[in-house]
C-alpha cells in the first residue's frame, strides 16, 4: 500500500520575514515540505549529499535510475563539458534494484523526506518488475518512471518519443501499483504534450520534464568525438528556455500536476518555471557545480515570494501574465 499523504513541517527560515510564506505543494498525493525536489542522476540517492545541503528541507529526493539488473552504462570518456552547461553519457549505470534496496534505501530510511525512485528497463516487463520489487520497501513514496534517457540503445527515450510505448509502459507500472506515479517526458520529440496526454490516459499521476536534449561535441585537435558513445544529453541553462517552453505548453495540455526541470541555478529561475505552469521544480546540473544548490534555490525561492507578497508559494503556479 502506499504511503499516506502527510503533513510536513515548514522548511528551515532563512531571512527575517520569511515565516509569512507557506512553502508547501500538492504534487501527485504527496504534501511537500518544498516544491523543489532533486533531479534524478544528479543527486545520487540522496543521502551522499547530507554533508551538504539539510535533506529534510527538500521537497522530495528524486534517486539515480534503478534497473532490474546490474547496468553497467557507457565507456569512457562520457562527459563533456559545454557552453553553459555538459553532455553526459552515463548510460543509467547502476547496480540494480536488490542492491538499491539493500545499500542506497537503507541509508534515507531515517530522513524524514518522501523518496522517489527513478526507474528505468530495457522492457515494458523490466520496468514493471522494478515497481513491483519496489512496492516491498515501506520507504518508497512513489515513482519517477524515465522513459526519456537518450543515453542507452535499448529501453529508456524509446519508450518516450512515442503516444503508443509511453503509454504502454504506463500502463503496465500503473497495473502493479497504486504509489504517486510520475513519467519523465523525453524533449526529444515533435509534440510533448501528446506524449502527455497519452500517459496522462493510462493513469499517470504527474509528469516530470524535460530530460536532456540529445547533442554532441567535438574535439577539433584530434578530429574526435568528445564522448566515447558519440553522443549525448545535453542539460544546464543551455537548455532552460527550451524546457521552459515545453513545461508551459504540457500544463496548458494535461490536467496533471508538473515537476519543471532544465538548467535551474537559482531561485528565480524555479519561479519562472512555476509561473509556466510547473507545481514543484527539480534541481539537476547545478548540483554537481555547488552540491548546495538545492538549499541555494529553496532560499531564492523563498526570498521571492517574500518580496513580492506571495503568502503561498503555490500561487505561483501557472500565475504568468500574458
């Protein structure tokens, strides 16, 4: 069974005036303390950055990809910086849901955030035989369904660029759970918000977006690829117009709550996002530049609302003036 939604307690008040804003956001059945939540694969599990950053003011912790099996991802090299942001080639490795279970769960078990897993599957089968391991672990909140990475042959983006598969999948981690579900959107696509509606159709509780963009890089001096698999996803404020664009065109589609994601570094960067229709945000590559960012962007955030006489921070979803 799923965990009952709960009440949290208001987040940590970083400045004088603070207390008069209400940082809590429905998303998907759960009340978050914080609409701003961690990108998967840039966070880790989670608890490696309790050095940093106080996990109970976040919103929620999105994990790394969980698999069925081991997957041991990409060759090296399979990073690469850019413009204002970097490619990645991980390729989802990580050593599967029985050791996410025993090593990475374990240790959030104590912290008192919801923990959403990211899942990932070369097949319909695969992914929906990780939700039902998962739906084992009373510390699960919900699910982060990745039919969107552009970094692996089989499974991930080729389940998302398509109504039919994004349903499918859907459908089939809908069937084995009644846990918040979100499906991760691919921005690599003609129409997102199709792929919106069709898994909105097949019981998805929320969606999340966008993913990375799929581009490359070259090293003129050696006339060679910059990453070993060629290509790549591209994230960072390289892409946050384009994802900013999508999140605004997808709340405007589907009556389902959304988590915006791409390039957000600072508080008033969440803002547009939430303006745009966006009902939490996520924090992704900012993390691996300062592993504060999260408690960078929660204050920004906070601040904004402050200055402008935002009781609720919620207000602010799909609160654009056109």
């Amino acid at each position: 069974m799923p965990p009952s939604p709960r009440s949290v307690p208001e987040g940590m008040r970083p400045s004088t005036g603070a207390a008069s804003v209400d940082m809590t956001v429905q998303l998907a059945g759960l009340t978050l303390r914080s609409p701003v939540m961690t990108a998967s694969g840039t966070f880790a599990s989670g608890h490696e950055y309790a050095e940093f950053v106080e996990l109970e003011r976040l919103g929620a912790i999105v994990t790394k990809g969980v698999s069925l099996e081991p997957w041991p991802g990409n060759d090296s090299p399979r990073i690469a910086e850019t413009p204002s942001g970097m490619l990645n080639s991980i390729g989802l490795q990580n050593q599967g849901v029985e050791k996410f279970c025993e090593k990475q769960l374990a240790r959030l078990g104590g912290v008192d955030v919801p923990v959403i897993v990211n899942v990932s599957g070369h097949s319909i089968a695969e992914y929906a035989a990780v939700v039902e391991r998962l739906e084992q672990e009373p510390g699960v909140a919900g699910y982060e369904v990745n039919i969107s990475c552009p970094n692996v042959d089989e499974g991930g983006m080729a389940f998302g660029v398509g109504c039919t598969p994004a349903a499918a999948v859907t459908r089939a981690v809908r069937d084995v759970t009644s846990r918040p579900l979100i499906v991760k959107l691919s921005p690599n696509v003609t129409d997102i918000a199709e792929i919106a509606r069709a898994v909105e159709a097949e019981g998805a509780d929320a969606v999340s977006l966008i993913n990375t963009l799929l581009g490359m890089a070259i090293d003129p001096e050696t006339r060679r690829p910059r990453l070993a698999r060629v290509v790549g996803g591209l994230s960072g404020p390289a892409i946050r117009p384009v994802a900013l664009r999508m999140v605004w065109q997808v709340a405007q589609a589907v009556a389902l709550p959304v988590v915006g994601m791409g390039g957000i570094m600072t508080g008033e960067d969440a803002v547009e996002f939430m303006l745009a229709g966006a009902a939490a945000v996520a924090v992704g590559t900012a993390n691996f530049v300062d592993p504060t960012s999260t408690r960078r962007v929660t204050d920004g955030l906070r601040e904004y609302c402050v200055r402008h006489g935002v009781p609720r921070v919620r207000d602010l979803t799909g609160a654009m003036d056109q």
